[in-house]
C-alpha cells in the first residue's frame, strides 16, 4: 500500500462507523507485518488527532463504572468515542477472559461510541503490540479514546507509554497510594482519581495520603501539577471535575509541545519493547532503534524493517 492508498484507505476508516473500525482492527491479526498494514498504521500515527486516555488501577477499583461516566460525557459534549478494554488472557485460548464490553452501557445504535475487548496475551504489563496498533488507529478515527487496562502487574507503566493523559485510580481504604509509592506508581500519572468518595472519610483520608505520597515522591519538572480528585458512581458527583482536568492536561501538552515530545518517545518506546520482547536483549543490541525509525518513517514499518533483518540473521524466515 502506497501513500496514496494508505490515505484513502484512512478517510474511510474516519467515515465508515463502527463497521469500518471493526473491520479494521480486525486486520491488526490478519495481516500483521504486511507493508500495507504498516503504511496504514504509521499515518495514523502521524495524523491523529484523537486524544488517547489511559484508565488504571487495581481490579475492582471501578475503571470499568468511570469509564461509563466518561462516556456519557463525552457524548454529550458531541465528541465521538472509542473504547480499548483490555483484559487477562485465557490461558487455552489467547482470547480477552473478562469482555469489559458487557460491563459498558452503551448505546449500540449510537455509532460515536465504538467498544473493543482485547486480551493482554502474553503481556504481563497488559498491552500487547495488536493493543498498540488499535490504539494508534482509535486516535485517528475517533476524537477522544478511553483506554482501560487490564489492572495487574506493571499495566500502570505499560499504559503510561501508549496514551495522552493517564487517570491512576485509588480506592480509598486499600492502601494502594502506599503500594503505589513503593512501586514507583506514582511517577507516572498525570491525573489521580479517589473513587468511591461516597465512602467520606475513607475517601478523604486516600485523597489526603495520596497528595502527600506525591509530594514526597514527584516534583514534576515539566510544569504540569497532578491533580487529586474524588469520584463518587453511587452519587454521581466528580466527573465533571475530571473532565475538566483531563481537558486542562491536553491543553497544557498543545501548549507546552510536551504533547509531540510525548508521542515521539512513545513511538521509539514501542519499537525498543517490540524488538525486546520477540529477541530478546541480544536481538536488542544488535539494533539502532532510532535509526531504524528515521530510515522507515514510521513505528510500524520500522518493526517489519527490523523483523525481516533479524529473522533472515537468525534462519527463521
């Protein structure tokens, strides 16, 4: 696929609905490592427009009930929405083991709202390299995309590196904001949110650790103050708060430029984790990442470039 088709091929996927994005994702699969895949993905890397947030946190911690909330209101506000919920992996099957779809209430007539499920597979940090690309083709598509990981392990970092703008969520009376702290967690959030602030003052003492964990373990140099806020599902109050927060942090990227610098370290982060993750650290050094990403134009097609070397060098084509 040349430019041109790739182009085409992209306003089609904008104006088809949700059946062209379906359709599109599902090629993530079919035709992985193909060239005109990799076209296809590198412009949506390089056009979109969409902001990607990233929703993580502990199992039961409510991703899944804010994630709802964040929905409604970006519908109301006539913003299209695309939704990647991903999930542990069926050890017999590869497939997503919880379907965060049934736990979405969506309208499944409206077609600004488009949600997909997609197993973590092997990925202890919860995106696997198909996640990345329904990522990048999600924010070319759609205006804002939600990103729910799946909760375990170090999915905090995984998620950090593929989104805009990552909401860490907290449920008060865990202990997680000193977990969090140990783990290193909090360096990585733009945005932290209490849920279950109906718990009072439960909720209120997990805000209060929390802004004192961040004040002992980050001071950002970039500019950008994290916020600490309280949501509460049961008495739907805070997410108009979030809102505004999450639109005050893409604000500051546009005008600060952390947003490129930001998507530019994402993408040379991908291809490192990609050639890791199937090599191994000797594959790892015999590559030039950054070089390799100049020489192809793009994350996706630096991979097939980098796949194809190294399986001829090991004998595996």
């Amino acid at each position: 696929m040349g430019a041109a088709a790739a182009r085409a091929e992209l306003e089609r996927l904008r104006a088809g609905g949700k059946l062209a994005l379906s359709r599109a994702l599902s090629r993530l699969e079919a035709e992985e490592g193909s060239a005109a895949l990799a076209a296809l993905l590198d412009l949506a890397v390089a056009t979109g427009a969409g902001h990607a947030l990233g929703l993580t946190g502990p199992p039961g911690v409510g991703k899944s009930t804010l994630t709802n909330a964040l929905i409604r209101s970006f519908r109301a506000a006539g913003e299209t929405v695309g939704v990647l919920a991903v999930d542990p992996s069926s050890r017999l099957t590869g497939g997503a083991l919880l379907g965060d779809r049934t736990r979405l209430a969506t309208d499944p007539e409206d077609q600004g709202i488009f949600v997909r499920s997609m197993a973590a597979r092997d990925r202890l940090g919860g995106l696997s390299d198909h996640a990345i690309a329904a990522i990048a083709l999600m924010r070319a598509a759609r205006q804002q995309v939600i990103v729910e990981s799946v909760g375990i392990g170090q999915s905090e970092a995984d998620v950090a590196f593929a989104v805009d703008t990552l909401v860490l969520c907290i449920q008060p009376g865990s202990g997680d904001s000193l977990q969090f702290m140990k783990a290193g967690v909090m360096e990585l959030p733009d945005i932290i949110v209490v849920t279950k602030a109906d718990m009072g003052a439960a909720a209120a003492r997990a805000k209060s650790d929390v802004e004192g964990a961040l004040s002992l373990s980050r001071l950002s140099a970039s500019g950008w103050k994290v916020p600490v806020l309280t949501v509460s599902a049961v008495e739907d109050t805070g997410t108009g708060e979030l809102m505004q927060a999450i639109a005050a942090h893409r604000a500051w990227l546009a005008s600060s430029g952390q947003g490129a610098g930001r998507r530019s370290r994402q993408q040379t982060d991908w291809v490192s984790d990609y050639v890791l993750t199937r090599y191994g650290r000797a594959g790892a050094s015999r590559i030039d990442v950054a070089g390799e990403l100049a020489a192809a134009g793009g994350p996706f097609a630096a991979m097939a470039r980098i796949r194809a070397d190294l399986d001829r060098r090991l004998g595996l084509l």
